[in-house]
C-alpha cells in the first residue's frame, strides 16, 4: 500500500515539475516580449477636438483656387488637367497667348464686379469690396495657366485663327462665372456681410 502511495506521490510530483517548468517558460517569454515593447517608441494620440464654429479668420494669404478647376466642367478626371510648373512658364508666348490674355483680362476687370454683384443676388449673399477684389485678383492670377491649358489642348502653333480665339476666349469667360458662382454657393455664411 505504501509502494503505491509513493507511486502515485512521485508521478503527481513530475506532473508539477512539468507544469512549473511551462509556466516559467511562458514567463520568460512574456517578460522577453515586455521588453521588446518597453523598447519600441510609443505614439500617443490624445483626444482632438474641433471647434469649427469657434474659427475666425482675419487675413487670407496665398492662393485661393476658388472653382477654375477643369474637372468641374466634364467628365475628365483632374490629372488630364494638371499643369506642369515646367510647362506655366513660356519665354515668348505666341501672338494668340497675348490676344487672348489681354481680351480675358479685360473683360475680368470690366465684368467681374457685375458677375459678383449677379450671383450674390442669386445666393441672398453680400461681400464687402475687399473680398471682392480679393476673389478678382485670385481669378487673373490664374488666367495665364487656363490660356495654356486651351492652348495645349487645342494645338497652340496649328490653329492660330480668330475662331479658335474666340472659342478660347468664350471657355475662359465661362470658366470665370463658374469659379464665381461655385464659390459663393460654398462660401459660409460667417464669410459674408450678413
């Protein structure tokens, strides 16, 4: 009886043993993944709040682009439409280049008070003139890059005719009271005079 007393008290005991030595070696490998994390950098993403109702702008600076984007206008994607800072700048433009900048910038500087004045009606809205000459002057500075994009698009040097001038000058015209409209249909409230 004590033999197997003994038996079984010896069997139990390597059972343990077994069991003890697991679990230290889960233990150790534990402890040796805690390590390996202790050591890597930590990022810690707190809480981000935006208030967008507390934002008040008081001075804009830079470019605008404020709806003279290609894409708007077909089914084209905006890459077909992207222009290369190598390719805005031309040393000597064609006679056309000139032609139709000059026709567009003065039908700007002509109509472009009226065609604010016109779709701030259609919106209900009222901007004071300094963000009116603002929103002009962001326009003309994007003039000469929609003249090149035409151009490329239409074969500059094959076609140097009035036709596809005026063809030019009439998608630059449109181009123009679209960015407008666009713009003071998203334009906030809390940007207006209102």
């Amino acid at each position: 009886m004590w033999h197997d007393y003994f038996k079984q008290l010896e069997t139990y005991l390597k059972w343990q043993q077994q069991k003890m030595q697991l679990l230290e070696q889960a233990v150790n490998d534990l402890q040796q993944q805690y390590e390996q994390l202790k050591k890597k950098p930590r990022t810690t993403i707190e809480k981000i709040e935006y208030h967008f109702d507390q934002l008040k702008v008081e001075t804009l600076e830079g470019t605008l682009n404020i709806g003279l984007n290609p894409a708007t206008f077909g089914e084209d994607t905006i890459e077909n439409f992207a222009v290369p800072q190598s390719q805005t700048i031309i040393p000597q433009p064609a006679p056309i280049f000139r032609d139709i900048q000059t026709a567009v910038h003065e039908y700007l500087q002509q109509e472009g008070e009226n065609i604010i004045a016109r779709t701030e009606q259609t919106y209900g809205r009222s901007l004071d003139s300094a963000y009116r000459q603002f929103i002009l002057q962001d326009i003309a500075r994007q003039i000469d890059d929609r003249i090149h994009f035409y151009l490329r698009q239409y074969g500059e040097h094959e076609h140097e005719n009035d036709a596809l001038q005026q063809t030019i000058i009439s998608y630059l015209k449109r181009d123009i009271e679209h960015s407008i409209d666009t713009f003071l249909k998203h334009l906030p409230r809390e940007e207006t005079n209102e």
